[in-house]
C-alpha cells in the first residue's frame, strides 16, 4: 500500500490474502491470531470484490457499441 489511509490495490490485497490463506492453512497460529488473519482476510476480499465490480463496469460499458454501432449492453462474457 502507497499510504496508510488509502486501500490497497487489487493485487496487493490478492496478494495478501494468499498470504493469509497460507498462513491459516499450516495451523501454526494460535486462536487470537487465526481470527486476527481471518478478520483481515474477510478485509481483503471486499478490496478485491470492489475492484472486480468495477473492472466489470468498465467492460460493460466499452461493450455498449455494436458492430452496427447501436447502443446495447452486455454482461461479461457473453
């Protein structure tokens, strides 16, 4: 992360929560630890949702113009 108050970029949460998932998956953390990594996990996965929403925004709207050049909308990967 550039900043503190600033969210992560999607890579750097994905990234993240690899970590985490690795961590979580050896069973070496104790308790308060676990639910510590979980926790920011769960933080995690909203960054990275969020910025899938809109990526997939933006494709939708780049695929609004038709060959034929009429507006139409289309879900990704149609």
């Amino acid at each position: 992360m550039s900043e503190s108050t600033q969210s992560p970029s999607f890579e750097e949460a994905y990234q993240k929560l690899q970590t985490l998932v690795t961590q979580m998956e050896k069973g070496d953390l104790s308790l308060e630890q676990s639910l510590k990594a979980f926790e920011e996990g769960v933080s995690m996965t909203k960054v990275c949702q969020e910025a899938l929403s809109a990526a997939d925004l933006k494709v939708e709207q780049l695929m609004k113009i038709s060959n034929e050049g009429k507006v139409e909308s289309k879900k990704f990967g149609e």
